[in-house]
C-alpha cells in the first residue's frame, strides 16, 4: 500500500490537471452550444424554433443559465403570435421550482402586458395624425391631377408615390393598434394564467401575492388558484373569466369587468373593492366575505348564487338592470332596491362620486348602451 501511494503522489497533479481541463472544455462546450441555440431561436424555421425553445428549457434547469434563460424566453414573447411556439414557451417558463421564480416571471409577463397597454394611446394618437397627413396628401395629389398641365408628370408622380408610402404607414398602424397590440395583451395574460395554474399545483401560490397595475386582460381564463393577496389597480378585464380562485385578502381599486367579464366558483375571504365597475359581466357561486365596498357599479350584471356575507358598503342603488338568483345578502341590504334607480338617478349620483373623468365616461356610456339595446335603430 505504501508503495502504491508513493507511486500515485507525484501523479496527483496531473490528473488534477486533466479533471480540470476535461471540466473546462466541457464548460466551453456547453457555452458554445448554448450560444448557438439562442441564435437559433431567432430563426424563420418554425421547426428550428421549437427544437430552441425546447433546448433552452434544459438549460433554464442550470442554475449558471438559469436567470438569462427566463429572460430570452419571456422576451421572446414580446413579438410572437403564433400559438404553437407561444405555447412551448410558457410550458418552458411555467416549469418553475421555486416561489422566487415564480414571482420573478409573473412580474415580467405583467410587465410586457403593461407595456403593451401604454403603447396603445399614442399609437392610436399617431394613427390619427397619419390619417390626417394622407387626407390632405391625397386633396393635394387630386388637385395637381386636374392641373396636371401646370405640374407636370414628375410632380404628380411624386406625390402619388407620397400619397401612397402614407397610405402604408396609416395601413401598419391601424393593423397594430387594432389587432397586434390587442392579441399581444392576450397572449401574455394567458402565458400568467398558466404560469400560476403550475405554479398553483406545484403549491407555490398559496404564499403569494398577484399584483395587477394598470394591466389589461383579454379573452383569457385564470382557473384553479390559490392566492394569499390579489391586488388590482387601474386594470380591465374584458372578456376574461375568473374560475375557481380562492383569494385571502382582495384589494381591487379603479379597475373594471366587463364585456363578457365571468367570475364563477370563486372566494374572497377579505379585502375591499372602491371605484369598480361590473358591466356587461356575470357572477356565479361567487362569495364575498369580510368585504368592503365602495362606489362599486353593477350595471347590465348577472348574479346567481352569490353570497355576500359581513360585507360592508353595497349599494343596492348602484345595480342598474342587473339579473339576480338565489343571492344571499346581510340583512342590512334592501333587496327590494336594486334595478329600482333610474338612469338620470345614475347619473345624478355619477356626478357626486368620486370617479375619474374616465371612470364617469366608462358608466356614462354603458349607461348609454342601455338605451341602445331596449332603442335600437331599424
């Protein structure tokens, strides 16, 4: 035995040496085929692209690669709308371990959505203003058509070619604000709606906290969650449905549900609601408890087998054409209220409250919309 170590001291250095340099061209290794996968993702292949994104969610395990990984994946969001390859993201991305992870990548998609939704208003504004430049490029090309003997071919040609790049740039600007960043919206609120389904069944969500500002929610269901906070903030949801989600604490300020907007088989333990609005949305098995409420509009609402129970501030005054069956309400609540006020009686009380100039145009106009339905135009 003494022997054989004396034989094997002096060859300890080098097979150090050829460990490390066995983990250090495997480390190379591994860098360049990761580099060339994150190339790949950027490719027109849409077979190339799966096989990245699919590639990139081994590495997202590695905890050397693991934060830029999230990165490139929900970055890659940002531009992306067909749903095959939307899809092999979020299952990449929703395949979290830790409630860090979970934080760290809702927070990001939230982002993107907000992002999306702050664009919207100066897109529109630029649409208009391209509008204008091509109604009057055109008033323009028309004239020096009809003098087309005063200007000659070049000038005319030169400003129907103008007219014409106008009429493009209005063309991709429209198609984005009306369709892009609608669909771009809806895409990342249905990558959150997965992210926290897995993260709910990997038991992460009962500890969190879900933070909505000034984001926008489109045609996306949210089903099957467990959350300790919900809060809402300057937020739509349209369209959107809300199912089975257990909510310990609800804070929903200046927000809105609507156009289709469904809440069913969902608790709210605690919490306060000021300045919502419910149109055009409906409510099933939906219980609210130790609930606060405060200037909140059901306008055109279904409610079935809702109970609010130990709630305080509903208004019976502010349900306007509303359905309601089998509701269960403290006794302190007047029933024999709600649908009772008329819509100049809205209106009045619209004035006295505290609602933003958008939150009183919101009511305003779905009060409106009333009149259109019961009056519509032959």
């Amino acid at each position: 035995m003494a022997k054989f170590i004396e034989i094997l001291v002096p060859l300890i250095p080098a097979i150090a040496a050829a460990i490390w340099g066995y983990i250090k061209y495997a480390d190379e290794r591994d860098i360049k085929i990761y580099q060339e996968n994150v190339k790949e993702l950027f490719s027109s292949n849409k077979d190339i692209l799966l096989s990245s994104i699919a590639t990139l969610g081994f590495y997202k395990d590695k905890k050397k690669y693991k934060k830029n990984v999230i990165d490139i994946l929900i970055n890659r969001l940002y531009t992306e709308l067909d749903y095959d390859l939307i899809n092999a993201i979020v299952t990449e991305l929703s395949q979290i371990s830790t409630k860090n992870e979970l934080i760290l990548i809702s927070r990001s998609l939230l982002d993107i959505n907000r992002n999306f939704v702050v664009q919207a208003l100066p897109i529109n504004e630029r649409k208009k203003c391209i509008e204008s430049v091509c109604e009057q490029a055109e008033k323009d090309y028309l004239y020096q058509l009809n003098k087309f003997e005063d200007f000659g071919e070049q000038t005319v040609q030169q400003q129907r070619d103008y007219l014409n790049n106008k009429r493009r740039d209005a063309q991709y600007l429209n198609d984005l604000h009306q369709y892009k960043l609608g669909w771009h919206k809806q895409v990342i609120s249905d990558a959150l709606a997965m992210l926290l389904l897995e993260g709910n069944r990997r038991n992460l969500t009962k500890d969190f906290s879900l933070n909505l500002y000034y984001n926008s929610i489109h045609y996306s269901q949210f089903f099957n969650v467990r959350l300790k906070c919900l809060y809402i903030e300057f937020s739509e949801f349209i369209s959107s449905s809300l199912l089975e989600i257990f909510v310990g604490t609800l804070l929903v300020r200046s927000s809105f549900f609507g156009d289709g907007s469904l809440i069913r088989l969902c608790t709210f333990k605690t919490g306060q609601l000021s300045n919502v609005e419910f149109i055009d949305s409906k409510l099933d098995n939906v219980v609210f408890e130790n609930v606060s409420f405060q200037d909140v509009y059901f306008i055109r609402t279904e409610l079935n087998h809702c109970i609010f129970r130990n709630v305080k501030g509903l208004d019976p005054l502010l349900f306007y054409s509303c359905v309601y069956r089998g509701c269960e309400f403290d006794e302190s609540f007047d029933i024999s209220l709600i649908n009772s006020v008329t819509k100049q009686k809205m209106l009045e009380g619209l004035k006295k409250s505290s609602r933003s100039i958008f939150g009183r145009k919101l009511i305003s106009d779905a009060l409106d919309k009333e009149n259109e339905i019961q009056n519509p135009v032959p």
